[in-house]
C-alpha cells in the first residue's frame, strides 16, 4: 500500500479526486491501485517548551510550570524534542497516521511547495522512526491539470531534504531566540512589574521599525525651503529647469536645500532679468519595461492594500480560497515570482479559459 500523506484536507480531496475512492475511512480516503490518502491540518507537532530541558529539580509554579531562573540561561537543546499539539483532533489524526504508516510499503510527502510544507510531513516520518521509501509529490495549483503532472512525476523525497533544514534552522533558531532572550530580559527588566517582555526573530526588529517611525514622526519639525525654478521654451517646447547649488553655495542646511530666505532672495532676483538659457548637454536613454510577474505573496498584499483597503490576512484568505477552493490561482504563500515550467504548456488553454469568462 502506498500512502499519501498531505498538509491539509483540501490538498488530500483534490489528490484522491484524481485516484479515485475506493472507501472513505476516519481520517483517511482509500483510492484505486492501492493508494491511501491521509491528511494533517498544518503542522500536527510543535517543539517542546523549556521545561522539557530544563533540570528536573527547579520549582515548580502553581500552575505545573517550572519557574524561571537566569542560573538556566542560556537553554541549547542537545537533542530538540517535538510534541503532539494538544488538540483532541490533531490527536486523534496522528494515531490515523500512525496506524496507517505501520501498514503502508512506501510513502509520498504531499507537503505544500516550501520549506514548511516540507518539513510538516517529514518530521511526522521521523517522529515515527519511520524508515520506507518516500517519494515527494509537488504542485503550485491544485487544478486537475496539475494534480495529474504531479501524479506522474513523482520524484525522491531525499532531494527536498535542503528545503527540510531550512524550515528546521528557521524554527529552531526562533526558538533559540525567542525562548532565551524572553526569559533573560523578563527577569532583568520585568520581574519587579511582574511583566513579560516578549522577544521574537520577527516581531522585535519589526516593532524597533515602527518604534524608530513614531519617534521621528514625533519629534518632526516642519523645516521651509526654497526651490528656484526657470520656465524655459524654445523652438521644439517647453521645460521646467530647477536650480542645482553648487557645492560652495551658501544658505544650505546639512540636506542641501535652500532655507536662507535672504540667500534665496538674492538668488532669485539675480536670475529673474535673465531671458535666454543654453543648453549645454541633453541626454537621451533608451529603457525597457519588463513583463509583469506573477504576484508575490507580499506585492499582492500590498496592492489589496492600496487599491481595496484590505489587510494583509483578507488577502490572504482570499487567495487561499482561490487556490483551494476554485483552482484558479497557484499556491499564494511564497515569494516566488514565477510559474513552474511544467505549466507552460498549459497557457493556450488558461488564456482561452480566462477569455471565455
């Protein structure tokens, strides 16, 4: 039996739409040609918490945790240990997997294209101690079209091991930070307040940015300028010139610009008798404008944004939906700005699809 072991339940009805059903099992669909496919609801495990590495002789709180103690800092894991999710369903569906790993003779990771969705599925095998032959099925649309490719060409799961370590060194490096930094400064700087002081590889450079931001805002002091210009036509037009200081020129600030009103005064009334300008250079550049690309997670975002007034996780969803739900984007959560070439064939037919609707 081979075992197809998919990230979410969409990604699982779309591959078994393609096999066939055979009979709907608790937790998993059996397919013609002796096909099972399984499902997980994103990740199904998670890293343990400190108190896992912790000695066993520190305090406990009256809530079951261990106390926190700078003499335990900094935590680095020997051996990193994973939970189950305490969640009665993901539970459950881990025992499915399980049971279904000990009867299967090979299986397929069917993990969404990232490093995530790579390391979702392979850190179940290897809770498991699981060592059969896996294959990985990748596809960027969940369309019939791409199903089936993905079906046929199937590829050893032993190449995307480099995406698996990428997502590992991420989640292990937040944890790292995370966990020891929180504590460190928690106890330093909170403890008399009694408050948490939260770190994190993304929300604290984050929250510096629109720190530094709303202090600049705040402390702005509107600073006037001057901008001299020169309306200037000839024989083929019209042009506005501006004037560009000199490097000497006096009456600048620390940017360049012209804020001595007497300087620019001067200026001004220096120039205002003049009447006729040569032009000593033109220049002529010749420039190409690319193709669009196909949307990155972050530019569609922003775009939603500014055309639409959405937040980020509306647009999200959205394309989430229209991803798994009506197939009629590719996978949204990826900065890639490009199509996999398997798919190029197909263009003829979208384009006559999206010229149809």
């Amino acid at each position: 039996m081979q075992l197809w072991i998919a990230e979410k339940p969409s990604v699982a009805k779309a591959i078994c739409a393609e096999l066939g059903i055979v009979k709907k099992g608790a937790g998993f669909n059996e397919c013609k040609g002796g096909n099972t496919v399984t499902w997980c609801f994103g990740h199904l495990l998670e890293q343990a918490g400190p108190d896992a590495y912790t000695p066993d002789d520190v305090p406990v709180t009256k809530k079951g945790g261990k106390i926190w103690r700078m003499q335990d800092l900094p935590i680095f894991p020997s051996v990193w240990k994973l939970n189950v999710k305490p969640d009665r369903g993901v539970k459950t569906q881990l025992r499915t997997i399980k049971t279904l790993l000990t009867k299967a003779d090979s299986i397929v990771n069917c993990g969404d294209p990232d490093r995530e969705g790579q390391l979702l599925v392979d850190e179940i095998l290897e809770f498991y101690k699981c060592r059969k032959p896996v294959s990985r099925f990748w596809v960027s649309a969940q369309d019939p079209a791409s199903i089936k490719k993905g079906l046929k060409s199937l590829k050893p799961n032993s190449q995307f091991q480099g995406m698996k370590l990428a997502a590992l060194g991420r989640s292990r490096a937040d944890w790292l930070l995370g966990m020891n930094l929180t504590r460190a400064l928690t106890l330093t700087h909170g403890a008399k307040e009694r408050k948490l002081i939260a770190v994190g590889r993304v929300q604290t450079p984050t929250l510096a940015l629109v720190a530094e931001r709303d202090r600049t805002i705040k402390n702005f002091k509107a600073v006037p300028y001057f901008v001299i210009k020169a309306e200037v036509s000839g024989g083929r037009g019209s042009f506005t010139a501006l004037w560009k200081p000199s490097d000497q020129q006096e009456g600048l600030d620390s940017e360049g610009r012209l804020v001595n009103s007497a300087v620019a005064k001067s200026l001004s009334d220096k120039l205002k008798p003049t009447k006729t300008a040569v032009i000593r250079t033109t220049e002529t550049v010749a420039k190409k404008l690319a193709q669009p690309r196909a949307f990155s997670l972050a530019d569609i975002q922003l775009e939603a944004s500014n055309k639409y007034g959405f937040s980020a996780q509306e647009t999200l969803d959205t394309c989430q939906s229209l991803y798994e739900i009506h197939k009629a984007a590719s996978y949204p959560r990826s900065d890639c700005q490009y199509l996999p070439e398997s798919q190029f064939n197909d263009a003829p037919k979208v384009l006559a699809a999206i010229a149809k609707t």
